[in-house]
C-alpha cells in the first residue's frame, strides 16, 4: 500500500481515536461515508485532515479498510486486518480491540523510554567525566610546581591540548554506548515481543470465533475449516509479515481440509493449549463460543507472561549496562590517574 507525502501519519493516540470513531459508526450501522465527513469538520489538526483524506479516498469507490491502514503510517496491518474482519462479522468490538492495542503500545513505549533516560544519563556523565574533566585536570595537575607527569597522563594531556577532538570522541563513545544500550534492549527483549504477539493472536481469534454456530452437519467440515483459515490469516496480519509468514503453512493445510494437530502445523513453540483449540475449531463438532473463552483465557495468560518478561528486561538490563559502563570507566581513572597520584604524592612525601 503506498501513500503519497501529503498523506497524514497519525500517531497511536490519534489512530485510537479514529478507531473509537470507526466502530461508533458500525455500532450504529452508519456509513463510514457520512460519518468521517462529519468528523472532518469536528475534529482539528491531523485527525481532522486525516478524516477529510479518508472521505475523499471512499467518494473515490477506494475499499474502506486500505483507505482508513493508509493513515495509520506503521500499524498499516493490523488495522486493515481489523476493517476486514468488521466487513466479515459486523462486529465493531475487532475495532475496540485495536484501539486498545494502540493506547496499550504507546504506554509500552514510554514506560521503555522513561526506563532508557536514567542509563543514558550515567553513560553521558561517565563520557563526560572520562573525555571532559580528567583532560582538564591532568593538564592542571602537570602545570603544577610538582609537575606531576606519569605515563597514563599522556593521552589525557594529548586530549586537553585538542580539545575539539577530545569532544568528537566523546560524543563518538557516547553515541556507540548509547546505541549499544538502545540496540541490545530492543533485540533482547524480542522474547517478551513474540509472547505479546501470540497473546495478541489468540484474542483475535477469539473476537472472530466468539458467536460462531457450531457446524455439525455433514460436509460442514470443509466449510469450517476454510473459515477458519481466513480467521488464522486475520489475526496473523496483526502481527505483521514475520507473523503471517510464520501462520502460512497452518492456513494452508487448513484450506486443504487439515483437521488433526499433525496435519494442521502449527508454528514451533505454538502452546498445546492453543493447537488444541485450533484442531477443535477445524473439526468444527463443538461450540465456538465455549472455545473462544479458552482462546481469551490463553491470551491472558501469554498477556501477562509478556508484561513480566518485559518488565524484568526493560527495568534492569539497561540499568546494569550503564553501572558497567560507569564502573569500568571509573576503574580505567582509578589505574590510569588515581594510582598514579597516589604513587607519586607518597614519593614527595
């Protein structure tokens, strides 16, 4: 889906609120049309812009779920999965669903930020003890009548007596430290972001399979099972690419007529209690309804499993690589100037 420069990009607050809007109207079963008209002239700013581009965009006879994705700048996917699957079962709660979501990772995100600003502050004052004041001071300490002058105060003088090189190195180590930090966060905690997204796919098969008739009739099976697969395919959007492709071969084999765990391939680490409501589902011999429960009782649990991982990550790992950091440069001052001093003040005396 490609979008031109003057396209607005909301942000998730926004986004949600177009959302709460968007299932508004399919609560009340107004066409999507005339409602983002009235909003357009209710609403100021980006929302106001975006709701006056999503209009045009529908008078154009553009599908409603690619012209509201194509506002929504990096959570394109889920939110045409969310119109999708609106189309599909008429039920506006997919669309509360995401606005959650929305609200629920931009809190994600600055409590991440919140946890970043301490590390990121001790790194910047131990940069700037190592290649702001020990320059300054070996050069004071050298210039003195005791005219102190051991070896590790070379580089440091060398610093001093270039200062603007001293700075680019310092903003160089701080930008390398600081990207290690920002980089190792985000790949590490890419754990408690696969959990997430698994909590997030087993709520969305439940708000599809949620108020299904249970199919018993002969040769409902195949039918059951195709609906099924456009189900998988939904949620799996939400999660993005990487998740779609790992849902691939389940969405196959169920519009092949899969019904038993093995022929069904779930993706690897795929909990047992979720294959199994899966293989229910294709059989399609017991009531949704008591099998969405399941599904939304799984989705809790892997919700709150990701909350810990994630807490146990963000609080701590970036807090104890800026005392690394902090500790070794304090313990290269120590050897390389302390020591030193130390030894030479005891030689005066």
């Amino acid at each position: 889906m490609s979008a031109d420069a003057t396209t607005p990009r909301l942000n998730e607050e926004s986004l949600s609120r177009l959302l709460d809007e968007v299932a508004a109207m399919a609560a009340s079963h107004r066409p999507l049309v005339h409602g983002f008209l009235d909003l357009q002239h209710q609403s100021l700013r980006s929302l106001g812009r975006a709701a006056t581009q999503i209009q045009t965009e529908l008078e154009k006879g553009r599908p409603d779920s690619e012209a509201v994705a194509e506002v929504a700048a990096q959570y394109q996917a889920p939110v045409q999965a969310a119109m999708e699957v609106l189309h599909r079962t008429g039920s506006p709660r997919v669309i509360q669903e995401t606005a959650r979501l929305l609200r629920r990772t931009a809190v994600e995100r600055q409590k991440a930020r919140e946890a970043l600003l301490g590390p990121l502050v001790h790194i910047l004052f131990a940069v700037a003890l190592l290649f702001g004041l020990m320059p300054w001071l070996s050069k004071s300490l050298s210039e003195t009548e005791f005219g102190f002058d051991a070896d590790s105060f070379h580089f440091f003088r060398f610093l001093a007596d270039h200062s603007g090189l001293s700075i680019t190195c310092g903003i160089l180590v701080f930008v390398c430290l600081a990207g290690l930090l920002i980089a190792g966060t985000t790949r590490f905690g890419d754990g408690s972001q696969r959990t997430r997204h698994r909590a997030l796919f087993c709520r969305w098969l439940a708000l599809q399979v949620d108020g299904q008739t249970s199919r018993q009739a002969e040769g409902a099976a195949t039918q059951s099972n195709i609906e099924l697969s456009q189900i998988i395919a939904s949620a799996s959007a939400v999660g993005g690419k990487p998740d779609q492709s790992e849902w691939r071969a389940t969405v196959d084999a169920l519009q092949a007529g899969a019904i038993s765990r093995e022929a069904i391939r779930c993706p690897t680490g795929t909990p047992a209690e979720l294959e199994n409501c899966l293989v229910r589902l294709a059989r399609g011999t017991e009531a949704p309804d008591a099998i969405a429960r399941e599904l939304r009782d799984i989705a809790s649990l892997e919700s709150m499993k990701a909350s810990r991982q994630s807490s146990r990550w963000i609080q701590w790992a970036p807090r104890l690589f800026s005392y690394a950091v902090m500790l070794l440069f304090i313990a290269y001052i120590v050897v390389s100037v302390i020591y030193p001093l130390s030894k030479s003040y005891a030689e005066l005396s």
